[in-house]
C-alpha cells in the first residue's frame, strides 16, 4: 500500500469512527469553533524517577508557545496535565481521561516505552494527533506506525546504535551491557549490540535488573569480576544519576570506562565528580555551536530558572511540529489531513540542529557523540549523521 492511500483511508477510517459513535465522546473536539481553545494535553510522569524529565518536555512545549505570544496559528492554547506516573497498566485509563474526559485535540506523551505503547494503541484506534516526545519503543512508529503518531525525540534502536562503533575504535573490545529489564532497556540493548558486534566487538555478559529498581549492587560487583574493556548502559532520571554515584564508589571508575546514551542527561548537578569523562551518543548535547541552540538556552534558563536538556529540547520541538501542522491549515484542527501531511514534510529548526521527519513519522537527524565536562554533556563529534531508524514493520513506509 502506498502511504498516501495509506493517509487518506486513515482519515476516512477516523471519520467514520466517530460518526458511528463507537468514540462519540471526541465529537464536540471536531466541532468546536475556530475562536475556541485548543487543548493539548499532557500525559507524562510528574512523579518517580522520571519526573524531572517530564517537567523538562513539558517546560519545552510551553517555552515554545509562550515565543509565539500564548497562541499557535492564532488560537489560544489550553494546557491539560496528567501523571502517568510511569505505569504501563495505567496507560489505557489515563489516556482516556484526556480523550474522553478532556476532548483535547493534542495528546503529547510520553517518557516510559511501555506507556507509550499504551497510548498508542488507544491514539490509533481514536485518530486523535499525538506526538511521542520521548519513548523510543520501536513499535510505536514500526509496527503501530499511524499517520496520526508522530514522534520528536529519538527511537531506543538510534540513539546508542553509534556508540558500539565508538567503543570499538578506542581498542575497547569486550564490553558488558547493563539495563533494566523492560521493553526500553531491551531495545536499546540490540542498537548497542548490532553497532558494536558489527565492527568487531563482543558483548561478555549482559546484565538486567527489575525496572524501576535502584539497586545495582549486584550487577556492580559481577561487573568487577568480568574485567570487560568497557561497559554500556541504559538507565535514566534518578536511577542514572544513583548508577553513576554507585559506579564510583564501587571502585570502577577509573578502571573501566563507562558509556551509554542518556545516562548523564538531567543529572549532572546531582552527580558531581562522578560522572566525569562518561562518554555517550544522542541527539542532543552541550556547547553545541549552533545559533538556535544558544537562543533557546538562554530563553529556557530565563524561564524556569534552570539549563535545559535533550528532554526540554523534545518538548519544544513537539510545539514546533503541531504548530506547522497548525499554520498549514489557519489553525483548523479539524482538518486533520493537511495538519498531517504538513507535519509529515516539516523541516524543524531545533536547538540540536536541522531534521526532517521520516516516512514512519520519525526523526531523521544526527547522534553526536559527548563527554561529561563539570556539569556538561559536552558534545565532541558526530558519531552519525543524519541518522534514520529502521521502522520495522511499518506499513507507511
């Protein structure tokens, strides 16, 4: 199937849908008038160990509108939260507090994989827009793949699979692999594997504990026992910052080096010293010389009286892409089928550079490589440009 006759039976599908009743409650949503507000709404973890980088996405979202006056597309924008709490048996009622109760036109979440798989499966079966601004579960735009998901931050697959390469080339041939054991950790951990077995390098032992356990004794001390060359993780929010403080005090800093993808992202400040030298791919990074980056930094730290990481620069590029959806149409949200293909072809200028989107709704766009200096991600290299995830099983494409 083409995606265009992909595209329009989607639209057909979701018109039909509604007008059965099977999702009568989304009527009014489609009917409200031009002057009305829109309603975006939030489903992101406002508690537990992603908390903060909830806060940084939707903090990102709200700069971006609060640059455009308050309203996008001239329509006001009404903000609608609610805590996921980053449980995946919650996913379905939650999402459903914004779809039926709420009637929001935008749904934007969230951190958690498994949540976000949630969602999805009520999202396409709704037809309601959503952006994933963080999840990176590959099925959300692989398998699951809809014209009406769209996803701003990265896939588990691409934002470490440059990495292995990396290790690889420092002479670091045998390396450990440690992860909570949940879809996330999983993914993540073929990218690395794929990346690094491909060049030469061999994978000793890989290591998972419970999500969300912070308890990493266990895998520290085995760890210590292996010697590998090197060790690639997946952890983030509060358990990476505890990863890297216990890291160090098991005596492995220093010996062994340490590196993974998100790991040190929103928590430097918590971390000190420990996290010195930790290499890692991403989007997104530090002292990038990039004259939208500087701008958005500055505004951020006005703002919220904080520094912004890859989490603050997701949200605010899930503002930018609705907002060109928003612009193509003169701000009828109904018309969900330009919104789409205008969201489908957007360029977004964001702080960590130029990307497109790609077929399977994803962003194609470069994985920099960066080292931890004092309480920077700084970036030192490109470890792949204009970096495109596989999508799997996508139909659109």
């Amino acid at each position: 199937m083409d995606y265009s006759n992909k595209r329009r039976q989607f639209i057909k599908g979701s018109a039909l849908t509604i007008a059965s009743g099977a999702f009568s409650g989304l009527l009014p949503r489609f009917g409200n008038a031009q002057s009305s507000k829109i309603k975006v709404g939030f489903m992101l973890p406002y508690s537990g160990t992603y908390a903060n980088l909830g806060v940084g996405i939707e903090n990102g979202f709200r700069l971006f509108v609060q640059e455009k006056g308050g309203k996008l597309a001239g329509r006001e924008i009404e903000f609608i939260r609610v805590d996921d709490e980053s449980d995946p048996s919650k996913a379905t009622d939650n999402a459903n507090k914004l779809i039926l109760r709420d009637k929001v036109d935008l749904i934007v979440g969230t951190v958690h994989s498994g949540v976000a798989m949630g969602m999805v499966k009520l999202t396409r079966e709704a037809g309601i827009l959503h952006i994933i601004p963080n999840a990176g579960a590959a099925a959300a735009t692989g398998a699951l793949c809809s014209p009406n998901i769209f996803r701003t931050s990265f896939t588990n697959w691409q934002a470490i699979y440059p990495l292995g390469k990396h290790i690889y080339s420092k002479g670091q041939k045998t390396a450990v692999w440690v992860t909570w054991k949940y879809g996330a950790g999983d993914e993540a951990g073929e990218g690395f594997k794929e990346g690094y077995i491909s060049v030469g390098g061999k994978v000793i032992k890989e290591l998972a504990i419970p999500f969300p356990s912070m308890e990493f004794q266990s895998v520290l001390t085995e760890i210590a026992f292996l010697k590998p060359d090197a060790v690639a993780c997946f952890f983030a929010g509060a358990a990476g910052a505890k990863f890297i403080k216990d890291y160090a005090a098991a005596g492995l800093k220093g010996k062994i080096p340490l590196y993974s993808s998100f790991l040190t992202d929103g928590v430097l400040d918590a971390v000190g010293t420990d996290a010195e030298g930790i290499e890692s791919t991403a989007h997104y990074g530090d002292s990038l010389q990039i004259k939208k980056d500087k701008e958005f930094r500055i505004a951020y730290a006005k703002a919220f009286k904080m520094q912004p990481d890859a989490f603050g620069v997701q949200g605010y590029d899930s503002a930018q892409l609705f907002a060109i959806g928003l612009d193509a149409v003169k701000g009828d949200i109904s018309n969900k089928a330009g919104m789409i293909v205008a969201m489908e072809n957007a360029k977004i200028d964001s702080p960590r550079g130029v990307w497109t989107m790609s077929k399977a709704h994803n962003p194609v766009q470069d994985i920099y490589l960066r080292r931890v200096v004092g309480k920077e991600n700084k970036v030192i290299g490109i470890a792949h440009k204009a970096l495109a995830d596989h999508a799997r099983g996508c139909k659109m494409t």
